[in-house]
C-alpha cells in the first residue's frame, strides 16, 4: 500500500549539471519519508515575484527508495521563475516538500514483463524503478526505451546501461540519428509485449502517440500506464 502523503522541510546537499539545461538536485531524506518507485513530490519554494504558475511544482522522485541517504529529481531549468529559484538555490537552502503522491508505480509483486517507453525527462521514474530493482535483485524482466531529440539532451546512459543484464534491457533512442520509437524497435526489444505492463511517460505529446502505438500493437488499455510531463 502507497504510504500517505507527508509534510517536511529538506534541505539541498548537491547539484550535478547532466546536460546544459538539465541538473540533478539532491535533497536530504528523511528517515520517516518512504515512498515506491515511480512517485512524485510537491515542493514549494519561497519567490519574491512568482509567475503566473506560481510557488510549487510537482517532480518525479529519481532516486530509489534503496538510497537512503538523498532523495533526487531531476529536471530542466528553463524560463519559469519557479525553474530559475531552484537553479539558483544555494547548498544548505530548505525547501518545503510534500509527498509521495501517484499510483504511477512498479509493483514489484507482479512478475509480468515490464516495457518503460520514455520521452526526455519522462525517464526520472524509469531510473529509480531500475536502480531499485537492482538493489532488492528482484529479476523482474525490465525493458527501457527512452527517446532523447539529439545526443545532448541524454541523461543517465553511463549509470543505466551499466544495470543492464538478463532481466534489465536499455535501449536509448536518438531521434536525430535513429528515429523515433516505432513498432519495429518495440518488437526489436520486446518479443512479449502482449503479456507485459507498459509504462508511458514524457511530454504529452509523446504519451498519446505512444498510447496510440502500443494499442495498434495489440496492447490492452488495461496494461498501459501512463504520466505526461506537462510544460517545465
């Protein structure tokens, strides 16, 4: 069962620029603070003169519920003002948080075929269900497929093609060079998509076609998962 949501303060250990415009931010855990993979928080930040979209955001947990030590999102900084504050958060800033929230999540009891079609930023639950999966060396059968425009956008393609093995399959897409995600790398990748869960993330966009592709494919509605990432 999903543990109910909490309230806390946090307080920003470490930042790590991935690409130019996207960064990982690593926030003390609380020992109190449990959550399953592929949940999401809500932080709130103090800006004199917010925009339009205001104070909070909502940000998929990147971390693993196995690293005790951090908690994790990773996003871009783009324009927003929420976006440009928390760039700009000096280490040893808190910030308020609140979480987990979503049924977005791997359910390690169910041993069908998992199949995590990303686009860009969308791969934030897919990196913690696979670092947890690895931790708790659950065998799982796992496969990744994440859509990147250009090889400057990739995140995390070192630390997850090193978690590959027999049960755990990568496969990063660059769109520029490669095409999109279409029917024949799904079936390249996956001989049992009709047996397997699919979990869909990324921009809108890239969620309804992927939707509309696993379904032409002969997926059940009621093996598709899906979250869209709207605008940052």
């Amino acid at each position: 069962m999903p543990n109910p949501p909490q309230s806390f303060t946090s307080r920003l250990i470490k930042k790590e620029e991935l690409t130019r415009d996207t960064y990982s931010f690593y926030f003390e855990r609380a020992s109190t603070f449990e959550f399953i993979p592929g949940q999401y928080i809500k932080m709130v930040l103090n800006i004199e003169n917010p925009d339009d979209r205001g104070t909070s955001r909502f940000f998929s947990i990147a971390s693993s519920p196995t690293e005790k030590e951090h908690l994790m999102i990773t996003t871009r900084i783009l324009k927003s003002s929420f976006k440009k504050t928390l760039g700009s958060l000096p280490i040893g800033s808190e910030v308020q948080m609140r979480g987990p929230h979503g049924t977005f999540v791997l359910d390690e009891q169910d041993t069908k075929g998992k199949v995590y079609l990303a686009g860009g930023i969308g791969i934030t639950p897919a990196r913690s269900m696979l670092v947890y999966l690895r931790d708790k060396k659950i065998a799982i059968p796992f496969t990744l497929m994440v859509s990147f425009s250009n090889r400057n956008e990739i995140i995390f393609q070192e630390e997850l093609n090193a978690l590959s093995d027999d049960a755990r399959k990568v496969a990063y897409v660059v769109t520029s060079e490669d095409g999109r995600i279409d029917e024949e790398k799904i079936s390249k990748n996956v001989p049992d998509l009709l047996d397997s869960l699919f979990y869909i993330s990324g921009p809108g966009g890239f969620v309804e076609a992927m939707e509309k592709l696993a379904k032409s494919m002969g997926v059940r509605e009621e093996n598709i998962k899906s979250e869209d990432f709207p605008g940052y």
